[in-house]
C-alpha cells in the first residue's frame, strides 16, 4: 500500500458506489479516448479500460507507474509520469488521439478524447485554465471531481452569490453541469471539504461571439473586481487599463444594462454585448 503524499493532494476514492457513478455518468464508448489527470491508486481507472477503447494518464507520483501497469489488466492503457500543469496539452491531445489502432477510417471524427479526473484541489483551477481553449476537436467533455465550492462557482448563474469570473470564464467555452456531491467518507485519507463531479462538454463554438477574447475576459474580470459595487463603479475603476473606446455609461444603455446592476446578475450574452459597446469604435 503507497502512502497518501498530503502534498500531491492524495485523497484517494475508495468508496466503489461512488467510482462507479462517476464511470456510469461518463459512460465510455468502446472508440472513446479517456485522459485520467491523476489516476494514483488506479480506483477510477480500472473501470475506465475496461469500458473505453484506450485510456492515458498523468501521473505526478512515479510510484503510482509499475503499481498501474500491475492493476489495471487490459492492454489498452498507458501512464506518463508528468506534471500535468506543465505539458503541452495540444501536443498530448493530439498524441492521445492516435492511441486507438488502427484508425477507423469509416469513424475517424467520431473518436472522442475525454478527460476524467479525480483532482487535487490545489491544480483544479489551473488545470480546467489549461484544457478550457483546447476546443472540441481535442477534447469533447472533461468529468472532473471538485472542492464542492469550486464546483458550485463553475457551474451556476447569473443571480446566484457564486457566480462569477470562473463561471462565465467556463461557461464561455463549455455547457457546464454539476452531477452529484460526494461526502468526505468515499475518500482515504478523508479531506475536509465536500467534493463534487460535475461535466464540461466542451462547445461547438464558444457561447458568446465576441471580438477578442483576452478583453471580453479582462472585462468580465474587472466587472467583478468588488462584488459589491455596481457594474458602473466597477467598470469605472477599470476604464483607464482596459482602454474602453466609449464611455461606461453610454456603453451600459447601449448594451441595455442597467448601470446600478452588479456583474453577478449579468448573463454571458450581456457581458458580450457590454464588451462590444465599450469597445466600439
Ligand atoms: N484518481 C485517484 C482516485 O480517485 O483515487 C487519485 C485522486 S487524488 C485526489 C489526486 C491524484 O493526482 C494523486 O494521485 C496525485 O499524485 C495526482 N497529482 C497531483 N498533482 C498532480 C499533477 N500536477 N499532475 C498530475 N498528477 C497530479
């Protein structure tokens, strides 16, 4: 038995019912590519190669690596033993992609790469920050076990006190949904916050159209900069780094937003029709 590095945030799933339920919401296909981000012991990834036409995972731990290939007995798998907040995930996506042999070639656009992982709440953000822009040719949907309250910020909407840059920023690229919560009892050692599944499919297209990503984004950010203030105060802090083409108020009743309402009632659709009045020229 491998011991748990508090440091890796080794918090291993070792409720069956609850692996199972994960597997059963991803419900692999035999074309499917699984990406497993941290697979340690390998609780989630046996039942993924028995299901799927091949899974890859990324392991920090080098000594999760000969204990995998002990235990997970189907040939359609493989570890790397990386960090995976420092890879290039385009790269791996696309070698991913080439892991089911041979290509159908009646099917090729039908093989999906899937991420799913059980994640160390430390790298959550920065990993779901890393696969977000890879678009759906590389990544279809990505099952991921969260802190419950990172889960809640990516998953809710306007009008909710958790909605924020996060959830606009995921929800920009993926049809965000939150499955199920998972007591700290399914894990070994058991941490102390409640965790969530919840499933990114990544969009077709993103679900707003704007102009340039890195203001609509650096916007959204600056609209939230107090959540107590008013998108009119706020926008006004930020008006002279983000260089806006218009003044605040006119671009708020062009965009039909009220300026005494605050960033987390505004829809994408909203942000996106603010970003493009402030930026007109
Ligand atoms: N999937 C297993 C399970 O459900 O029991 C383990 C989950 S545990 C919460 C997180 C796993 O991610 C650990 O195996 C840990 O070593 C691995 N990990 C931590 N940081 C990582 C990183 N930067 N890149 C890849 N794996 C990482």
């Amino acid at each position: 038995m491998i011991r748990a590095k508090k440091s890796l945030g080794q918090n291993f799933l070792s409720d069956q019912r609850v692996a199972r339920r994960i597997i059963d919401s991803v419900s692999p296909l035999a074309d499917d590519i699984i990406v497993e981000i941290g697979p340690g012991a390998g609780a989630l990834t046996r039942l993924l190669a028995k299901q799927s036409g091949y899974v890859v995972a990324v392991e920090i731990d080098a000594r999760f690596v000969d204990e995998l290939y002990r235990t997970v007995k189907t040939d359609n798998f493989s570890v790397v033993n990386r960090d995976a907040l420092n890879m290039d995930w385009v790269e791996f996506t696309k070698s991913a992609m080439s892991m089911l042999h041979p290509p159908r070639r009646d099917y090729p656009d039908r093989r999906r790469v899937r991420v799913v992982a059980n994640l160390p709440y430390y790298i959550s953000t920065p990993i779901i920050e890393k696969l977000l822009p890879l678009g759906r040719h590389r990544l279809f949907d990505m099952t991921l076990m969260l802190q419950k309250e990172v889960a809640d910020r990516i998953t809710t909407g306007p009008g909710s006190k958790e909605y924020g840059y996060l959830s606009v920023r995921v929800q920009y690229y993926c049809d965000a949904a939150k499955l199920f919560e998972v007591p700290p009892s399914a894990f070994t050692p058991e941490p102390k916050v409640q965790s969530a599944v919840i499933c990114l499919t990544v969009r077709e297209r993103p679900a707003v159209e704007v102009a340039d990503e890195e203001r609509f984004f650096a916007l959204v950010r600056a609209a939230f900069a107090q959540r107590r203030k008013t998108i009119l105060n706020n926008l006004k802090a930020g008006a002279r780094s983000l260089e806006f083409k218009q003044p605040v108020e006119s671009a708020l009743e062009a965009a039909g937003v009220a300026s005494r309402r605050r960033a987390e009632t505004l829809s994408l659709g909203e942000f996106a029709a603010l970003c493009a009045a402030l930026y007109r020229e």
